[in-house]
C-alpha cells in the first residue's frame, strides 16, 4: 500500500464528540434540578504514531475537550460543564490491501483528567478527577500522496474508575504527515 515505507506519522485531527455521559453524578451534587444533559461538542486532537509493519501501528492520541455544558440548565444561575484532557495509548490493526484506502480497526486506554464546573444558584462546585480512559474504533485512511493521508474515523471513548460516568462517541476527520 501507499505510504508503507514511513515509519513515522503526525497528525491533526478534529472531532464531534456525541455524548453519552451519565449526568446523574452532576445531578446528585447539584441536587436541586430535575435531570442534568450534555451536549455534544467539537474537539481537537493530535496524533503521531509508528508503523511496526504494514499490519499494525501503534498510535498516541491527545485530545482537548473544551466543555460539555448541561442542556436544560443553563441559565443565569445554573450552569454544568465538563472540560477533558485524555492521552491515550492505541493499537491499530490495518488491513492494507487497498493500496490508497487502509482500513483499521482500534483499541486503546490512557489516561483522563476531568475538570468539572457546576453551579446551581449561589452555589459553586468545581472538581477535579484524574483516571483511566479506554477507547476502542474503527477507521481508514486514505493516502493523498505517499507522505499525506487523509483519515475518517469513529471511536467510543468510556473513562474507567472514577471517571466512568464519562462516554461519548467520537467522529473524527484528519490529516496526517508521515516521514
């Protein structure tokens, strides 16, 4: 296939994460409000990532969440939003019998940092939580040229531990410099 050459890969990638976060913690600390709702959110990743052969890659993945922010609560007074942080360690097992076109299908876990805002009248709780984070999806790439690639991807991203009320779906579009 194109690019089986290039060891190395870099990437920029941006993402629409589809949530599927359980707002019951929130609730819970909130206490006052019905039902607590996140919203979907674009977000930003960068990737690199080394060939071991033309069947599996391993990837490292970064990625910034600005904010779920809570539908059905905001307002003047209340207001719930979640800011995440996650690096991610990834296997990718391709199949590269396409030539320009390198499906894949992924696993990962990492590492997650949580940066929670709630507020619900006059008060104020922020939390801060640190966990494990998994990430398992399917993708291909699609080679411009033998050093560019152009990649679709979806990934469920599930936090474990403390984090495990985090999920959310990710739709990813990239492009990747590989050297």
């Amino acid at each position: 296939s194109v690019g089986e050459d290039s060891k190395f890969y870099i990437g920029v990638f941006s993402s629409y994460a589809f949530d599927n976060i359980d707002g019951d913690s929130a609730q819970n600390k909130l206490g006052n409000v019905d039902s607590v709702d996140f919203g979907n959110v674009f977000n930003a990743q960068l990737r690199g990532g080394y060939n071991l052969n033309k069947y599996v890659t391993s990837e490292l993945t970064f990625e910034y969440i600005n904010s779920f922010d809570a539908e059905g609560i905001l307002n003047y007074k209340n207001r719930a939003e979640l800011k995440v942080v996650s690096l991610i360690f990834s296997g990718k097992l391709k199949y590269p019998d396409f030539k320009e076109f390198v499906p894949y299908v992924l696993l990962g876990v990492g590492f997650v940092d949580i940066d929670e805002y709630l507020k619900v009248d006059n008060t104020v709780i922020k939390t801060d939580q640190s966990s494990g984070i998994s990430r398992i999806g399917l993708g291909v790439d699609y080679y411009l040229t033998s050093i560019f690639s152009m990649s679709l991807e979806v990934a469920y991203i599930k936090g474990l531990g403390i984090t495990d009320y985090l999920s959310y779906t990710n739709a990813s579009i990239g492009l990747s410099y590989h050297f």
